[in-house]
C-alpha cells in the first residue's frame, strides 16, 4: 500500500497555499492577558494577501483588525500560528531579524500618523533608507512627493503641517522604500474628505502601478471600495471575504454581520 503523504487535515496544504502570498496568517492566535480577563483578540485565522493586491480588512470595533495587521507586522507576536512574509515565518525569527524585517521589508502608516516631531517632512520621509543605509530611488521619491502635493512643505515640522499632510508624509514614508508589504491602519481616519480620497486613490495607484502590496485597515465602506478585495473579521475569525468590492455590496456585507447571518 501506498504511503500517504498529504496531512489529512489539509493545514499543510493551506500553508503551502498561503506561502506564495506575500505575507499570510495561518491557525493565527493570539491571545492578551492571562485566566478569568484573558481575551482572545485572534482566534485561529488563515488568511493570505497576495503581492501586488490592495486588500481592506474590515469589521466589528474589537473585532482583532489592529491585532491582525500588528502581528503581520511584526509589531506583536502572536500566541500561536505562523505569519509568512515572503514565505519565512517570522514567528519563529529571533528578535534581530524581526527588527531587520520590519525595518526593511515592511511599511506603516498608523492612524495617528507617527512622526518624529524634531524632523523635517524630508527627513522623516527618508528616515526608513536612511536607517537602512540604502539610497532613494530619486525619481520614485520625487514622483511621491509630487503626487501627494508634498512638494511645498518638505523643510516643515510635522506640528507646522495640517493632519492632512501629516498622514501623507507618513505615507510617503511607507511607500519610499517599496517594501514587501505596506499596512495601514485606518489611514484616512483623521482626515477630511478630500485628504481621503487623495489618499486611497494613491494607494491604489501603487498597487495596480508599481504592484505593491498593500493591506489597510477601515471601517469605512466607501474606504474599502477603493480596494481589489475585503477580508471580514468578527470575534477574532475570518467572517467572508468580497472581490471587487463597492459601496454597495461591502455595507451589505457589514449589515449581514451585524445582524450575525
Ligand atoms: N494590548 C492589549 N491588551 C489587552 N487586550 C487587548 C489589547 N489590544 C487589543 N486587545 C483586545 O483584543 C480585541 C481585539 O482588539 P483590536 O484592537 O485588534 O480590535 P479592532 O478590530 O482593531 O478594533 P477597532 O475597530 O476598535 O480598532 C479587543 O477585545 C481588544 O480589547
Ligand atoms: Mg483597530
């Protein structure tokens, strides 16, 4: 009789799927606090978010968006599971590595933007190469700044710069580098209409343009409709996912899980 390779339960199979992924969760737990207040933020997720692809994650406030993304991230470490950037685990990466990765190989863009205040606009758009000693490609850094309008604020200090700017110079900073992935969470949260749309717009020029992997974190449907695929949390699992989405078809998917169908 011939000798079964292929685990039964398929997980080997899923991993080898979501190891041609750009970055990938797999059996994603993670757990904060211990006993009676322990919390289990991700309770088991396998997901993939493919190179060159814009992806949205959205759901419920408490949901493990932000838990997710950090873990991706390499920002947290998760409970058990496997996050595969490039097809390396980084969970089981000492904390060197995971530095080096998440400097060089990783971009991010919080919410409340994360600048150094004592650094111009230039310099904290440049700090990620700078850090890494490597040297801008000039005419991609230049085509960024342009397209972001930042060209007439580079000598500021981020308290000299509107939210706005701020949250576009922190992107300009995820982007500089193209690094394998770009996380974003909530990056049009605390901007005005127009700020949002320019940039949602930019990030998916860079996916369909210049291929980068971008993941973005919103609870805004018509956020997420910029983006080629929505992946749906709730209570720390996946809960669907839509391809192509629209406004329509995405607050649909958020009124069905609200209403828990
Ligand atoms: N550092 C922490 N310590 C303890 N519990 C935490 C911590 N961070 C998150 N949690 C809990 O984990 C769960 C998931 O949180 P997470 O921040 O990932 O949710 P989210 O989907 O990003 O929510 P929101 O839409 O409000 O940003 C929540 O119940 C939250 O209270
Ligand atoms: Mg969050």
């Amino acid at each position: 009789m011939q000798r079964q390779s292929s685990p039964v339960s398929g997980r080997g199979n899923v991993a080898g799927h979501e190891s041609l992924a750009a970055v990938a969760a797999v059996d994603l737990v993670k757990v904060y606090g211990a006993g009676d207040t322990a919390v289990r933020a991700l309770d088991g997720v396998t997901v993939g978010f493919e190179r060159g692809r814009f992806t949205a994650i959205m759901g419920p406030s408490g949901s493990g968006k932000s838990t997710l993304m950090h873990c991706l991230a390499g920002l947290d470490t998760a409970t058990s599971g496997q996050v595969l950037l490039g097809g390396t685990d980084l969970t089981t990466q000492p904390d060197k590595v995971l530095t080096k990765a998440r400097r060089e190989r990783i971009g991010f863009v919080f919410q409340s933007f994360n600048l150094l205040p004592q650094l111009t606009a230039a310099a904290n758009i440049t700090l990620p190469l700078d850090l890494a000693g490597r040297k801008p490609d000039r005419e991609f850094q230049d085509r960024l700044i342009t397209t972001l309008g930042l060209s007439g604020r580079l000598n500021h200090l981020p308290a000299e710069l509107s939210g706005g700017q701020q949250q576009r110079v922190a992107l300009a900073r995820a982007l500089v580098s193209r690094p394998e992935v770009v996380f974003a969470d909530e990056p049009t949260g605390n901007l005005d209409s127009r700020s949002g749309a320019e940039v949602l717009a930019l990030l998916q020029n860079s996916a369909r343009d210049l291929g980068q992997t971008i993941v973005m974190v919103t609870h805004d449907p018509g956020a997420a409709a910029y983006a080629d695929r929505v992946v749906m949390l709730a209570d720390g699992r996946l809960a669907g996912e839509i391809q192509n989405p629209d406004i329509a078809s995405v607050t649909d998917a958020l009124q069905n899980l609200a209403a828990g169908r």
